[in-house]
C-alpha cells in the first residue's frame, strides 16, 4: 500500500510516478519474445464477439495535461470566468483542491495519471485507477441511457459503445467540486466528455478525448495520446491521509508585479541545444513552458525569483549591468542550471 499525504501539495505531480511491480509474476496470456519480453507489437486479443479486448494495465496517457488540461487553448477558448478561478487557484498553490482534501480530482486528471486497469465485459467496463484513494469508473454497456438527471459526482456517469473497433465512452452527471487537472480549471455541471479507445495492437491503445463544458469553455477541445500496456505489474492501492493540520499548507505569496516587470521576463531562455523554456504572461502570472513539463503557472518570491506551483523548481532572472534580463537560473533537483536568453535581453 502507498499513502498520498495531502499536507505536501507542492510536491511534484508531474513525473511519471512508478507503478507496482510484482516483477515475478508474468501476466497470462500475454505473447512472448524470444528473449521473455512481452510482444507489445502482437495483435491486439479479441473477444468472443470479434471486437478488441481492451483487459489490462494500461499507463497514464502522459503528464502533458495532467496538469493543465488548457495547455493547448487560447485565451479566447476559456470562459473569463473560468480562466479568472483556474488563476486564482494557482496563486493559492493549489491548497483547496480535492488532491488536497483527499478526494477524486476528474475524469481526465485520472486518465493521465499513473496505471489503468481495464476489465471488460459484456454488460459493463470497468476502469480503476491507480491514483489518490484507488478510484474507480463502472462504464455501462447494457444499452442504457445517460440519465437525464443524474446524481452529480466527481467521476460522473459512463455509458459506452462500440464503433468499428474502437470503444467510445460518453460520460455526464459532474459535480462542480471536480478539477479538470491539478492545477485548477473548474468542472460544471454542464461538463461531457467523450473518450475513445483503439487498442491497435497487444501493447499500444490509440486514446483520444474530447472535453465539452461550454459554460467555462468557449468550444470542446480534444487531446490525443498513445497509452501503453504495463504488462507483468499491478495496481497498489493509494490511500489518502486526510489533512490534519492546514498551517502546512501554502497559499498565495501575496506578491504582485506590474504588467510591465512582467512582460520584461517574458522570452525564450536556452540551457543548449534544444533545450529551451519559454516564459509568458497571462493576466498577472507569469507561466513556464518546456523542458518536458506542462505550461505551469508561477508563484513571484521577489521581483526575480519565481517557485513553480507544481513541482520544485524554481526560476532566478539576471540581469546585465545595463538592467537587461539575459539569463534566467533554473534550480532543481538535478541543480542550478544557466539559460540564456535568445534575442538578447530587455
């Protein structure tokens, strides 16, 4: 058993965070190289039926938008509302989420987080997930309905179905206590969500999903991803600890700089050859992009130093003796690292 403590919520939750391993015990059924690898490239297992068997482990779909579910959109894509809350939420790092107070986050936070298990069968799906508390989904495929008034939660209510070979599952009924991701943009009760699964071959699963929440987004939007199978491995189970004491918790800095200090930051910053990190401004924040990570809103300790609300890196602007910012210092677990900025400084 693995126990998430809610206190620590600025700890990282943006690398792949490794999954059981009983190393020892081979899946059955699952086709063999000659060197005792699973096959991932064998055909895909079917049914009685003919239609793929979407069975298994399956990982997280990446941690791209994990955390920023908006990471694609403009800021004409995003109700100002909604754009104001997801903000505000990452200048409070976060502190009231439900990763916070021990609670499912939603339905596409889960589905790029960490291991999947699948079970399928002929009336229903079953999809449980190896994420804070070990939720789970029951994916109806009896014929019903999506109810016309369901019982709002955090996971909603899922009917699938097939086209061709691939599984479509439709899900409504969301509480608007859900996050779409960790970092903060809200659900409403408006919320659907369309996923379709294609499982091409034994180990690659072609996964696309389409958000349509038109009263905090100006148009549905879709993401699309390759989830791989973990074969020869299995789910803990993740227990939260409920929060004990809030005075661990941190909030917002409480520091605000002018639209022009900002803008001043703002460029792409080069640590080498392609390895770069690019700096924007949205309203009064101040976002880092690259490096494999996300677009992630950024906490202002000072009018140079900046601390991810998302993991523990940290950013230092330098400036030249004229007053130009020219590099920024990237400090992280690996060190302090120099990035130059590209077209000089302002």
């Amino acid at each position: 058993m693995k126990s998430t403590a809610a206190l620590v919520l600025v700890a990282s939750f943006l690398p792949a965070t490794a999954g059981a391993q009983w190393l020892n015990y081979p899946t059955p059924g699952t086709p063999r190289l000659p060197d005792g690898k699973a096959n991932l490239s064998a055909p895909a297992p079917r049914i009685p039926d003919g239609k793929p068997d979407l069975s298994g482990v399956w990982r997280g779909a990446g941690p791209i938008y994990r955390f920023n579910i908006a990471q694609d959109l403009k800021p004409e894509d995003i109700q100002p509302w909604a754009e104001e809350l997801f903000l505000q939420r990452a200048r409070d790092s976060r502190k009231d989420s439900p990763l916070a107070r021990c609670l499912p986050v939603s339905v596409p936070f889960h589905n790029f987080f960490n291991l999947t298990r699948i079970v399928q069968t002929p009336a229903l799906t079953l999809i449980v997930y190896e994420s804070p508390n070990s939720p789970h989904r029951t994916v109806f495929t009896d014929g019903r309905e999506l109810p016309k008034d369901p019982n709002p939660t955090f996971l909603g209510y899922s009917i699938g179905r097939w086209d061709g070979d691939t599984f479509v599952i439709t899900t409504a009924g969301f509480s608007d206590q859900a996050w779409l991701d960790s970092a903060g943009h809200p659900v409403t009760e408006s919320l659907r969500i369309t996923e379709r699964l294609h499982r091409r071959d034994f180990g690659h699963m072609d996964f696309e999903m389409t958000i349509d929440d038109p009263k905090a987004f100006t148009r549905p939007f879709t993401m699309k991803a390759t989830r791989l199978l973990a074969p020869d491995t299995d789910l803990l189970e993740d227990v939260c600890e409920n929060e004990i004491d809030k005075r661990h918790m941190s909030g917002d800095t409480g520091i605000r700089l002018s639209p022009e200090s900002l803008a001043s930051l703002a460029g792409t910053y080069e640590l080498g050859p392609g390895r770069e990190v690019t700096f924007t401004v949205i309203r009064d924040m101040l976002f880092a992009q690259g490096l494999n990570e996300p677009k992630l809103p950024l906490l202002a300790t000072s009018d140079t130093k900046f601390m991810s609300t998302a993991n523990p890196t940290g950013f230092e602007f330098v400036k030249d003796a004229q007053g130009r910012v020219t590099t920024v210092i990237v400090r992280g677990a690996n060190g302090d690292q120099k990035a130059v900025r590209k077209g000089g400084g302002r």
